[in-house]
C-alpha cells in the first residue's frame, strides 16, 4: 500500500540531515553527513528523496558516469517500509535515467546486507 501522501523529488542541500537521519537507521556502516554534503556538489551524483508530511522517510542515489547509472546508495526508515517507498524511489529513479539517456544501471550489494 502505497502512502497517499508520499512525494519522490530531487534531493536539494536542505535535506541533507533528514537523509542522513535515514541512513543512520539503515545501516551499521553508514555515510557521514559530510560525505552527503559533498554529494550535493557533485556533478556526477543525483539523489532523490522519499517525504512524508515534510518528513524525510528514504531516499536513493545514482552517479551518472560514461553513459551508465551507478547506484550509490537506496535506504528507506524502518519505521516505512513494507509501503512501497523503495519501488517508487527506484521507479523515479529509472524514469530519471531515460530522460538523461542513461539505459544501464548497477548496484552492488554486500553479501551482509539482507
């Protein structure tokens, strides 16, 4: 069931604690918010963001390099998931990948990551 109040967007610098609000729940090792910062200042990195209510809830990243999609990171909050938030950032993220004529996408997993 997909959250009638859910908004996927671009990812702007002002969202940058409540995506790492996100990743510190998600993840053991997880990305500074530096590091997320840094991200917003590179050409090659896209990000968008799941919102509820104003409220930061997932998010997934890609780098756009040679031609091809990367993605960097995909995490929804604990406290969403089972609502589709993650088949939505990635349908955006693909419909983002076909306007920026980007048809080849990978994503590594560690094999510790359930």
């Amino acid at each position: 069931m997909i959250n009638n109040n859910l908004i996927i967007r671009d990812m702007v610098s002002s969202d940058v604690d409540g995506v790492f609000e996100v990743e510190k729940n998600c993840f053991e090792h997880y990305w500074s918010k530096g590091e997320f910062e840094k991200e917003m200042k590179n050409d090659v990195a896209n990000y968008l963001v799941a919102e509820i209510d104003k409220k930061i809830v997932g998010y997934v990243g890609i780098w756009f390099i040679a031609g091809e999609g990367h993605i960097t990171n995909v995490a929804v909050h604990s406290d969403f998931r089972g609502q589709k938030i993650g088949d939505e950032l990635i349908k955006h993220l693909v419909k983002k990948c076909k306007e920026n004529h980007i048809f080849a996408m990978t994503l590594e997993v560690r094999v510790s990551n359930v």
